[in-house]
C-alpha cells in the first residue's frame, strides 16, 4: 500500500491565512490598493498639471534631475518643450536630450531667465558658485526647488537676497523607478500655490510630505539614505538564500519581492509593523527561530543606531 506523509507547516499556513484575509477584505472593498485618494479609475494617481505655459528648468541634469524629468513627461504634468535642462556636461545634455526629447543648454544663466520653476540639482559644493551666476535671472516671479542634500534655504537666500520662493525637499533613489518618497519643507516666501506645484512634481515620482526645514536631517537619515539599508538587507536575505542551496538569481529575486510586498502590506493594510510580523511567526515555527536570531545579533538596535547615525552626519554636512 502506497504511504503518502503530510507535514504541517504552521508558519506557511499562516503566511497564507494573512494573503487571504487580504485579499477578500481587498475585493469586498474594505482595503484600497493606493492610500493616495486622488486616483483615476485604472489605479493610478491623478496630479494636477502643472499651470499652463509653466517653463520647468534644472540646474544640473543628474541622476535625480532625470527621475524627475522622467516624471514630469510620464504623468503629463507638463509638455517636454517645455522642460530645459541646463549642464556643463555636453556628453550628459546629449544623452538627456536624445532620451526625452527636451530642450539642453550650457548656458545656466539663459535656463534661469526663460524658467519658471528652477530645481537647483547640482551637487551640493556646487549650488553657491551656480547660483551667484544665475542670481541676476532670479526674481519674487520664479520658484527654486533645492533637491542639494544638506543645502538650506538660508544659505540660499543669503546668496540670492530678496524674497524669492524656495522650497528644499529631500528624495530618495527609488524616484529613479517613481517609486520615490520626497519631503518637502517651505521657505518663508513660499505659498501655497508654490507648494502644489512642488507637491505635483514629486508626487509623479511618488510619494511626498510636508515637514518643517528642521526635520530635513532627520528625514535624510530615515528615507534619504534608507534605500542603502534596504539594500543591504536584500543583499544578506540573498547570501543566506545561497548558503542554503538557492541559486543566486532566485535568492535576489525571492529577497526583494519579498520586501516590496512587506512593504506594500504595510502601507496598504494600515496596520503596525510588529503586527504584521506576529501574523507571520507561529508558536515555535521557523519564524520565530529566525527573529530570535536577529534579536540576538541586535539587528533592531543596530537601526535604530544607524539611523542616529545618519541624522548627525546629516547635521554636520548642513553646518559645514
């Protein structure tokens, strides 16, 4: 007679009694796949276009600078002619041009006179000498969008006099794949219209929040540089994946869709972190072995730390 053995897996059992819960709770309507109310009926967000005949310009047309072009031209925020990224990298300009079909310069100073919205995307030891060369283009009529880490609006305006709109922000890298998080911090002169046009930008490249200047640093230390600690954890997820016999690919692979969908369940359940992780860990299953490792290793206070860490570099780079 042919024995057939089954084993019960608590843990997994688990795993799946949450995807189920989910996903009716999902379907009968009582959980929305985007916490961002302003949607269009096939899911994604809605965001107010940019007023017309609005000339965005980007003093310097790095990494964040794309995303953010990128952004702007996906969502239709505005019209690629009228974006004009400004360099001193011709072989950059090129490549910007070619692949969004918008308008480049050299001439920083010509950018700042034609553009309305000005994002100061240079890097940081950059943003004093590229402003004084534009300073005489900028007036109250324009609004600067700082994207430069550890820049403040104080030093801006020490340079520019007057009382020019400015608005700082802190993105993160995932803007790159508009799925960013952006905090957004007003200057004094900043109103409200400047802060929707700042809020529609970066919601193209994904998420954003309002938070005063002084919590910047902090900011930086959470989502700024959070990308890299994900990373890392992605990264170890997949060596130990290896160490017990998963091919490198599957391991990086189960590794980082299980963090975005850790994420994602998260944010869309509305419910705490440690939850979630109870709903995961049975009674003395593989779970809990796991966590009780990490615990041991202090894996948690390590975060915690690490990001204290950042914050105070953070601090240390806005005073220097």
């Amino acid at each position: 007679m042919l024995s057939i053995r089954f084993e019960f897996d608590l843990d997994l059992f688990l795993s799946l009694k949450v995807l189920l819960t989910f996903n009716i709770r999902y379907f009968k309507g009582e959980l929305s796949m985007s916490q961002n109310k302003a949607t269009t009926p096939s899911g994604k967000k809605k965001i107010q276009k940019l007023p017309h005949k609005t000339v965005v310009g980007f003093l310097g047309s790095g990494n964040m600078a794309e995303a953010l072009i990128r952004g702007i031209i996906d969502t239709n925020l505005t019209d690629a002619d009228k974006i004009i990224a400004a360099d001193v990298s011709k072989e950059r300009l090129q490549y910007i041009s070619d692949t969004y079909k918008i308008e480049t310069t050299e001439n920083i100073a010509d950018m700042a006179k034609r553009a309305d919205v000005i994002f100061i995307s240079t890097k940081p030891n950059q943003v004093k000498d590229a402003l004084q060369s534009i300073a005489k283009e900028i007036s109250s009529k324009k609004l600067l969008i700082s994207i430069a880490a550890g820049v403040t609006i104080h030093s801006i305006e020490s340079i520019l006099k007057g009382e020019i709109p400015i608005i700082r922000v802190m993105p993160n890298t995932p803007a790159l794949v508009l799925s960013g998080m952006t905090a957004i911090s007003p200057g004094s002169s900043a109103k409200d219209e400047h802060m929707k046009i700042a809020h529609s930008i970066f919601s193209a490249v994904g998420e954003a929040v309002v938070v005063d200047e002084g919590l910047i640093n902090a900011v930086t230390a959470v989502s700024g540089s959070g990308p890299a600690y994900i990373f890392m954890i992605i990264e170890a997820m997949a060596d130990g994946g290896v160490r017990v016999g998963l091919p490198r690919d599957i391991a990086t692979k189960l590794s980082a869709q299980t963090v975005l969908g850790a994420a994602k369940m998260v944010i869309e359940t509305g419910k705490h972190p440690g939850q979630l992780k109870d709903m995961v860990a049975s009674p003395g299953g593989t779970t809990i072995e796991a966590l009780s490792v990490l615990e041991d290793n202090g894996v948690r206070g390590a975060f915690i730390e690490a990001v204290e860490a950042a914050f105070l570099r953070a601090l240390e780079m806005s005073e220097e």
